[in-house]
C-alpha cells in the first residue's frame, strides 16, 4: 500500500481523513502503528475507539508541541478529556480550550481535524486494506454468547408455546393456530441502527464498525 504522504485516497476513492492528518501533523510511522494494533493478536490489540483516541491525543501533542508549549506528563490525555469527553462540564471545556487557545493552539482546527472511530476503520480497512481478527479467546466468547442467547429464546419460545396451549385446552383464553416468535432487537444510540441481537453477535457488530 502506498505510504500516508503519496495519497489520501482510499481504495474505492474516497478520501481518507485519517491519512490527511497523520501527513499535516507529520506523525510518521503512526499509520503503521494503527495496523499493528489494530490486528495484534495479543494482549496489545486496541479496538477502533482506543486507536481513534491514541491519534487524536497525538494531534494534540504535537499541536501544543509547534505552540511552543511542553506537555507535562498526562497533560495532553487530560486536555484531550476536558476537550471532548461528554461528561465534562461546559464551564472546564471552555477554560480548558481558552488554555490552549491562549498558548497559541488553533482549538477549533485541531477539533475539526479530531478523528472518530468510523474513519480509523475507513483508514485501516479502504487505505491500508487490512481485515481485522479477534482474538481466539475473544472468537469464543462471542460464540458462547450467541449460543447462550438462541438457547434462551429457543426456551422461551416452548415454555410460550405450551403455556399458551394450556390456558386456551381450559377455555382461560381464546386463540386459534398459533407461532410464537422471540426476537429481541439491539438498538446503537451512536449510529442509530436496530437489529436482532442473534444478528448483531453474528456480525460483530452495528454500523459504528463500518
């Protein structure tokens, strides 16, 4: 695959933000570094939020960096979490952008060039072409959920079904030829898709990955 500074183009020609930035930051080798978590297939596999997190704070760094400023250490992951943590109040993120700001930082372009997780895997898997694997034990784990849950439903749908039988057999309820069916639905907040949960740990996931 070509490196960060020949293009930021990915495979079905979409432009990949992720590229761009790691080229305008000058943060060489950080795309490597993104594959080689990503697909790690030990103990220092980092999901696409971790690694999203890890480049934003690295944006941060050399942009307080080129201000002349000399993080302290933990300072960069604390201003990063006074920037964009949700649980932060409106007052300690505005003093906290006002700090940077004031220290010669351009806050709102280094905010505008934050990246999400949905781009790092744009990134890892259009720019770089690289698939992701979870780990063997992470694999059974997944598949002990989705066995546990079609069992439950699977239970579910014949303690129904007989229950069901037994009340109309004694004339408690009316009801003709029947199906039971259980489904029971997932829906992500984040990127606003509903699914069957068989479906979702069938797919490892919702669109947030995609």
């Amino acid at each position: 695959m070509e490196s960060d500074e020949e293009t930021e183009q990915t495979s079905t020609g979409r432009r990949s933000k992720v590229a761009r930035v790691i080229r305008e930051y000058g943060l060489n080798g950080t795309g490597d570094e993104l594959v080689a978590s990503w697909t790690d297939q030990g103990d220092d596999q980092r999901s696409l939020r971790e690694l999203a997190d890890h480049l934003n704070q690295a944006l941060l760094r050399t942009a307080m960096e080129d201000a002349g400023m000399s993080p302290l250490d933990g300072e960069v992951e604390n201003f990063y979490r006074l920037l964009t943590d949700d649980e932060t109040s409106a007052g300690n993120k505005t003093e906290a952008e006002s700090t940077l700001r004031r220290e010669g930082v351009a806050v709102e372009e280094l905010q505008r060039n934050f990246v999400s997780h949905q781009a790092v895997h744009t990134y890892l898997t259009e720019y770089r072409d690289v698939e992701w694997q979870s780990r063997t034990g992470e694999r059974e784990r997944v598949e002990k959920t989705l066995d546990s849950v079609q069992r439950l439903q699977s239970r579910l749908t014949a303690v129904s079904e007989q229950s069901l039988r037994k009340l109309s057999d004694k004339g408690l309820i009316s009801v003709g030829d029947f199906d039971v069916f259980v489904d029971v639905n997932v829906f992500c907040e984040d990127c606003g898709t509903q699914r069957g949960i068989v479906e979702l740990l069938t797919e490892r996931g919702c669109d947030c990955e995609k």
